[in-house]
C-alpha cells in the first residue's frame, strides 16, 4: 500500500471516528428528530436493528446448545460401556442379599412372602450399572425408608469402589 | 480502540451484557446503526453484519464490557475491532480449498483461482477508499467553512486547533460538526458504499 493510500484510509477511519464521537454527543431527542426527518418514522429503523439483536442473540443460543448436544455425543463416544464379570456380580449380591446383619437382609415380609427372583436381582443391578454410566454428576439415589433402600444402598456403595 | 482487558469482578456478565443489548434506548439503537454504517469501509464487513458479529462477540462473553461502560460505547468498540481485523484480514487471508483425495490426477492439481485479493483488487479497493473522502470533501464544497472542517476532520487535525483553523467558538464548531454528519447521512444513508 502506498504511502497515498495509506493516507487515503486513515483519512476515512478519522471522520469514521468523528461521526462516531458527534453521534455520543447528540442529544437523545435530536437523533430521534434526525430520523424522523431522513425517513418519516423511527419505528422501521428500530424494529429492523431489534430484530437483528434478537436474531443475533437467539443464534448463540442455538450455536451453545449444538455445541452442548455435540460435547455429550463426544463424551457418549469415548466412554467404554462398563465390564462386569456376570458370576462376580452375582456372588456379591448374593452375599449382601443373604447378610445376616439384620438392617441389610431383605425381608420375605417386605417383598410380601415372594424372595426376589435372579432375573429381578439381575435387572435392578443393570439398572444400577446404567445409572452409574452416567457418572460423575448423578447424585446418590434416595430410596427412602423401603426395606430396600440399605440392600440397594449397599449394592451401590459397591459400583462405586469398583470404579 | 481495543477494549483493554478487564478483571472479571469490573465486567459484566455475558447474560447482563446480552440484556443490556436487548434494552438499549431508542437512540443508542440508531447510534449502534449509524456507527456501523460508518466503521464499514475499505474491505470491512458490510454494517449489518457488523452489527451482528458485535453483539454475538459481545454476548458471549468473548469480549468483555466493563460496568461503567455504557453499551453502545461498548459495542461502538467491538465494531472498531472487527472491521480494523476485516480490513487488515483481507490483504493477506487466503481460503482453504478442499482437493479431492481420489480420483484422475488432473483434478487433484490445484487450479482455481488464488483466493488472495490480486494487486489489482487492492488497488481498486484502495481507490475506493481515496474515492470516497473525495466524495465526502465534494458535499461541502460550497460552504467553505464546513469543506475545511471536513477537511480538517480527514486530516486528523485536532478539535482546538481545528477550530482555530476555521474560526469558530465551541458552539459554533459543535454546530458545524453536526452539519457536516447530517450532510453525510444524508449523501450515505446506507453506508458509505452506494
């Protein structure tokens, strides 16, 4: 670029700068009334530039929430589904199961007379293993005062070590 | 003008930033417009999309406002900074171009166009922005006193002594100031390209 041109840019960049300082010291109202004169009515002008400001903010929005689901269908990629050795589950379980410690044995009373099944046993430790598949954010499931809740408690206390 | 780095407690949060945006005063949002059309010159982005990259750039906290910061001035400031990086970008940005990985070995060889401005461009571009300040100049060219303040004002002549340049008191020089921007708004309603 010339030195010419050069000039020629800063010149422009300079009344740039002027307009722009003459802009912050006209007063509220005379812009306004500046408006109304060039275009009849401010109404047009200040529509268009407030649903420029929505359009542009809303799209961040949506740019935040693609860039979240993407961060989740990474995290889903790279985790390794969790590998249980099926007789070592089953032995431990049935080890809490069959406790003698009366405040983790489940009771025949509480399940009304029928033992839980292997399939059930099965099922709410796959449920457990699911839910731990999520990690770091999911916070201790409360199962109230069932006489479940220190046999699941256990069982979940034991997903945690093995980490 | 470069926003200055801020400490994080001194600048407001992207949230309040994009509310701030949202509840701009009537005429902050013809500031925001105008100035935009001002600062699109000479390769920058046209003022629309200026406008636009400010307020994302703005809101997401990629720049950071500080709290005694009006908006506009804020975002009159993030405008400044894209349309200088525009300006500057497209001298030397050139694009990536996919080339097929398969295929003949004719149409792996890189044949398009060099997607740099040629020195031709530049020149144009260039005379474009020399043409403009003598369009601009050519709007006063019967008020002798508003040329030689527009004049001035091109040249970077400072406010004090600009005004002993054309012979005028504060007042008299605001007004004629305002006179030159009107003019010019109104010869460049859209912009400064036609």
């Amino acid at each position: 670029m010339s030195e010419h041109e050069q000039d020629d840019k800063k010149a422009v960049m300079l009344l740039a700068e002027e307009l722009i300082d003459d802009l912050l010291q006209t007063s509220d109202e005379e812009l306004i009334n500046e408006e109304l004169e060039d275009s009849g009515s401010v109404e047009p002008a200040l529509n268009n530039i407030r649903v420029e400001i929505d359009a542009a903010i809303n799209s961040l929005r949506k740019d935040r929430l693609a860039e979240a689901r993407a961060a989740i269908a990474r995290t889903r990629q790279s985790e390794t589904p969790p590998k249980f050795d099926a007789v070592e589950i089953r032995r431990q379980v049935t080890e809490i199961l069959s406790s003698k410690t009366g405040t983790t044995r489940m009771t025949i009373a509480a399940r009304n007379g029928k033992a839980l099944s292997e399939q059930e046993i099965i099922s709410a430790f796959s449920d457990l293993c699911q839910l731990r598949g999520f990690g770091r954010s999911v916070p201790k499931e409360n199962y109230g005062s069932s006489p479940k809740r220190s046999t699941f408690c256990k069982v979940w206390e034991l997903l945690n070590l093995k980490r | 003008m470069a926003t200055p780095s801020v400490p994080a407690e001194a600048a407001l949060s992207a949230t309040e930033v994009a509310d701030g945006i949202r509840c701009l005063s009537d005429a902050d949002i013809l500031r925001f417009k105008r100035a935009s059309q001002y600062l699109s010159y000479g390769g920058a982005r046209p003022p629309a999309d200026l406008r636009n990259e400010a307020i994302r750039r703005a809101a997401d906290g990629t720049r950071k406002c500080p709290r005694n910061l009006p908006i506009v001035v804020f975002l009159f400031g993030v405008m400044r900074s894209i349309a200088s990086a525009d300006r500057k970008a497209i001298r030397r940005a050139p694009t990536l171009t996919v080339v097929s990985k398969g295929g003949s070995a004719a149409s792996t060889l890189l044949d398009g166009v060099d997607p740099r401005r040629s020195p031709e461009d530049l020149i144009i571009q260039e005379e474009q922005v020399g043409e403009l300040k003598r369009r601009v100049l050519d709007l006063f060219k019967n008020d002798l006193v508003a040329h030689t303040l527009a004049e001035g004002l091109v040249d970077g002549i400072e406010g004090r002594e600009l005004k002993e340049l054309v012979g005028l008191s504060d007042r008299e020089f605001a007004t004629k100031r305002r006179f030159v921007r009107r003019r010019i708004d109104k010869a460049f309603p859209n912009g400064w390209k036609r």
